[in-house]
C-alpha cells in the first residue's frame, strides 16, 4: 500500500523484466502445458539456489584480514563468464546492466574529478615546447579557441551520461549505437591506447620533474616508486581512486590558485628582481616567434593538439557515471562547474605564463639549450630570483603528473572492460571481482607502464615526443565522436517522434554546440597535417610529421580494418534503425516540472548565499 506522500520513481529503465508473467509474455507461453514446464523449471532453478545457500552456509566464515583480502580478487556474485547475449554492435537488445563496478563515487569526487582531472603533462609541462616554437599570442589563441569545443563537449556528454548511465562503456559506446560500428571501434580502440600511453609518459613526466632537483641519481629508480605506489592504490578499489584523486587534485587546484596570485605579484614588481614586467615580453622578444603572418597562423595551428592533450580528461567523469551514486544530480553538477576550469587554470594561467616567461628562454622544453628543462609555472619563479616557492611549484606539479597517471590506471582498465563487454576484445578481460576492480583489464594495462622505465635513456624526452603525439591528436577523435553521437541522437529522437523532456539533463549547449565542435575538430584536423607536413621552425621530414600525426593512420587501420573483418562498410546508422531504448532511462517529464518548481520556491526562501552558491555552482 502506498500512501499519498510517497514520490512516484522520476525514471524508468529500458530493460527486460524478471517478472512471471512477463517471461511468460516474452516466451510466448500461453498454453497450460507451456505454463506448466516453465512452472516446473523454475522450481527447478529455486531447488539449484537453495541447494547453493546451504552450501555456502555449510562452508566456514573467512572472516579474517587475509581471507577477507584474497576473497576480494574473486569473480564479482552473479556475474557471468560470457556476455554473447550482450552484444552492443546487435543494437537490438535492451538489458540490465550487470557491469558490477562498485558505486563509491560521490558528487565531491566528480565535481573534482572535472576540475583537477587532466590538469598534468599538457598543461603544466608540454606547454613548454608550444611557448618556445610560437610564442605567447599563440598560446593564448589556441587555448581559447579549445576551450569552446572543451565546453561543448562537456554538455553534449552531460547529457547522454544521465540518458544511458547504465550503458556498458558509457560514452565509448555512443559511436557505436549512434554512428556506426566501425567508426565506434576504432574511436574507442584509439582512446584506449591514448590512455595506455598516458601511464608511461607520466612516469617519464615524473622522472623530468625530479630533475629540476638532483639529476645525479638514476631515473628509473623514481619511476618504480611512483609505479608500485599506482597499483598499489587501483589494487585498493574504486574508493582508494576517488579519495586519492581528491586530495592530488585539491592540490592542483590550490596550486594553481596560489600561482595566479603568486604570478600577477611578480608581474607587478612585487617579488623577484626583475621589478615591474607588465607586457615586456610581449614586445621582447615578441608575442611571436615568426615575422610572417602566414608563420604566426602556423604557429597557432601548432599549439592547438597540444590544447586537446591539456584538456584532455575532462571526459573522464562520464566514464565514472556507473559508479556514482547519484549519476543525475553530480553529472550536470560537474558539468555546470567545468566552466571555472577552462576560464581559471587554463586561459587564465596562459596569459599569465606569457607575460613571465620569455619564449626564448633556454630552459623550455624543446629549446635544447639547457642540460635541464624545467615547467613554464617553475620558470615563472625561477627565472626571477623567486628561491622558495619554485619548489613548491614543482612539488605540486609532480604530484598532478602522478595524478594523471593514477587516472590513466582508473580509466585504461575500465576502457578495455567495455570494449571486452562489447565483443571489441579478449572476453577474459571482462572479469570484475567483488570489489568492483576490472582485475584482468587492470593487470594488463598496468603492464604498459614498463615503458616508462625509458626515463633513463639518452633519448628520454624522443620517447616523450613519441607518446604525446599518440595521446593529443586521440583526444580529437574521442571529442569530434562524442559529439557527433550528441547530434545523431538528437537527430534521431526528432525522427522517432520521442520527447526530449524524457531527458533528465539537456546540455545547455544544445544540439548546436556539437555540430559547432565537429565542424571545428574537422578544421583542426587538416591544420595538424599541414603543421606536420611543415613544422614551424624547422625543416620539414617524415619523422616530425608522424611525431605530429601519428594517430591519424592509426585509427584508419582499425576503422578499415574492422570493415574488412567483419565485411560491416556502414557509414552511418540510419536514424530510424538506432535502437534509442537501449540502456536508456527515461525520466517522468511531470516528475521533473515539480522537481524544478519546487526548486525555484525552496531557492525563493532561502538565503542570499545559498542562491549564490546555486547560481555559481
């Protein structure tokens, strides 16, 4: 019995039920005989669990430390060994999932996942080679002009996180119910491998940071430290990420606060002994390094991969959405506040970078001037006879590389389970223990990190090169599908005559916003080849174009590869064939018009801060 104050559920799910009688309907079972035998092997089914339970009950109680921790790494209760019948390039069949990861995410965990996450390597050191080749005009120009289809990309996966947040691979497996199964493939392979290489680079990004303070002792010794550190906290669980990426990341964002302040004081005169700077270094030694505008417009064609692979991460919180614990009320949250990350810790810390950091100096990666190349935020201290603070700076900014390695450990795993559930790889990859870990998919990718023993090599920073063109241009394909499944699925709403106030979050972007971010990441393409084919500043060879463009061939050989094995040459799904009920969970329009007015008055009665603090956050 309910009673009259009791809320009706906002959504309802796009699943198969366990009910009798539905099965009866769904099996056709209509005859008494037919009823009878499923009667029957139903009673059978409950004979086989009970005979189970007194088993289990039978067996003694593992209640100890170490039985408790090697129970841990068993298969999860009730997931099952095959997933044939949970097959994502079918398109026809909805199911419940049964992904088993461990909801410990909580909204704080998101909200900061979506501020500090990524915030590592690109931002605070690849940068480098980006001021010294172009300048600082550039600099600011392409970070700016990434930062739109940053937020753009933001929504539209906003969105379709809260639409299908029990889809299997989350927005992985948007291109291939929304575009096409072979585009689906090669994306999310290729995204795969970005974060694969993600580990190694930080490992190496770690060892360069270090040198900054002792470049006597061997590299290779910090990275095993920091490398057994990271299994150590994913062999944890899900909650040891998210309570560890919380406190790197309150860091980072502290860091970076301290540093606006910190740099718009030596600007001013007021630290160091450089006195008043303001716009020097834009007119020496220039806010470019070319006199050409056709050199000047390279110059920004140049930077901007290098914003993709700084921004890169930022998607990540939907990736997390099946282990949210309220996937509804933290998504659009995280996607509200991702605005203060792309104004703050990007631009913000751009222009200020350009007016304290001279782009010759020849301590920038990329000048090969200098035995050590230091972070343009530590140069921004460093070079000013600042002595303390440097240090600080470059501790935080290891610790964000460790960062971004932790989540290349959360997100590689994770990534590789989806592609296993989705018939896209090895299924013994899909195995989930009890603690919600992707143990097969975690081994195997943490093998990867081995690269990153290359830090004591002579050809450190080549390896670094290497790795970063896979992962920035990669970024580009994973944001344009995105995207491009925001408009398909939108596109094919209108034609399936569906409401879209069945949608519990609709991205404030709209549907234009996406098709604005393909278009750009269309256009950002062919300046990347034509940047790779004539690198700004020196001479054109096929090696600096597949350092620049290694990604692009990559994914065409999985995308064709793909169509020739399996002989699929779709292009496109047709609209109205996309099964848009797959996963989907459709929310009550009535529910959420109340839910939204009661909203308004609580907000009407309440206090001026806490109307504040709505509208900010």
């Amino acid at each position: 019995m309910t009673t009259g104050n009791e809320k009706s559920p906002d959504y309802t799910v796009s699943s198969p039920s366990s009910d009798t009688n539905e099965i009866h309907n769904r099996l056709g079972a209509s005859s008494t005989t037919d009823k009878a035998k499923l009667q029957n092997g139903m009673e059978h089914s409950e004979k086989l669990e009970n005979l189970a339970s007194s088993t289990a009950l039978d067996e003694a109680p593992r209640t100890g430390l170490v039985h408790r921790f090697m129970d841990s790494f068993k298969r999860a209760d009730g997931q099952r060994a095959g997933f044939d019948d949970n097959d994502l390039e079918s398109g026809t069949r909805s199911f419940i999932s049964e992904s088993h990861l461990k909801k410990s995410m909580k909204s704080r965990h998101v909200v900061m996942m979506t501020l500090g996450t990524g915030i590592g390597t690109g931002l605070l050191v690849a940068n480098a080679s980006g001021l010294h080749a172009s300048g600082p005009a550039p600099l600011v120009l392409a970070y700016g002009l990434v930062s739109f289809v940053t937020y753009f990309m933001i929504q539209a996966a906003g969105e379709m996180a809260v639409t299908y947040p029990t889809l299997p691979g989350n927005f992985n497996s948007y291109m291939s119910l929304f575009v096409s199964k072979p585009f689906g493939f090669a994306t999310v392979w290729l995204f795969l491998l970005q974060w694969l290489t993600v580990l190694p680079l930080e490992l190496i990004t770690s060892s360069l940071t270090i040198k900054y303070w002792n470049d006597k002792i061997n590299s290779d010794v910090f990275v095993v430290i920091f490398y057994v550190f990271l299994l150590f906290i994913h062999f944890f669980g899900v909650q040891a990420y998210g309570e560890t990426e919380f406190i790197f990341n309150s860091c980072k964002i502290l860091m970076i606060a301290g540093f606006i302040i910190f740099s718009i004081v030596v600007n001013c005169g007021g630290a160091g002994h450089d006195g008043y700077i303001g716009g020097k270094y834009w007119h020496d030694p220039g806010a470019f390094t070319s006199h050409t505008n056709i050199g000047r417009f390279k110059g920004i064609c140049f930077i901007l991969v290098t914003a993709y692979f700084s921004y890169g991460g930022t998607e990540l919180y939907v990736l997390s959405v099946n282990e949210q614990e309220n996937p509804r009320k933290s998504t659009p949250q995280a996607a509200k506040q991702s605005i203060y990350r792309i104004v703050v810790i990007y631009l913000l810390t751009m222009i200020l970078i350009g007016f304290n950091v001279p782009h010759d100096n020849d301590q920038l990666m990329g000048s090969h001037g200098s035995a050590t190349h230091a972070s343009p935020y530590v140069l921004a201290a460093s070079i000013h006879g600042v002595r303390i603070v440097p240090h600080f700076i470059n501790a935080v900014i290891l610790i964000s590389v460790i960062s971004v390695a932790n989540s290349s450990l959360y997100a590689s795993p994770r990534l590789l389970c989806s592609l296993a559930q989705q018939g896209y790889a090895p299924k013994f990859l899909t195995y989930i223990d009890r603690q919600g870990r992707p143990l097969t998919a975690l081994a195997t990718c943490s093998l990867f990190g081995v690269i990153g023993f290359a830090a004591a090599s002579n050809q450190e920073e080549q390896v670094f090169t290497w790795l970063a063109a896979i992962a920035g241009l990669s970024e580009l394909f994973t944001w344009s599908g995105i995207m491009l499944s925001h408009v398909r699925f939108r596109q094919a709403m209108k034609v399936q005559g569906r409401d879209l106030n069945e949608l519990g979050y609709k991205a404030v972007s709209g549907v234009w916003g996406s098709v604005y971010g393909v278009f750009f990441n269309i256009l950002v393409f062919f300046a990347q080849f034509w940047v790779a084919l004539a690198p700004p500043g020196s001479k054109p060879t096929a090696l600096s174009f597949f350092e620049s463009y290694l990604a692009f061939p990559i994914f065409f050989t999985f995308y064709f590869g793909y169509m020739l094995w399996n002989k699929d040459f779709t292009f496109l799904i047709p609209l109205e064939s996309i099964d848009l009920d797959f996963h989907r969970r459709v929310y009550d329009p009535e529910f959420i018009r109340q839910e939204r007015e009661e909203k308004k008055i609580k907000l009407k009665n309440s206090s001026i801060w806490t109307r504040m603090y709505y509208f900010w956050c």
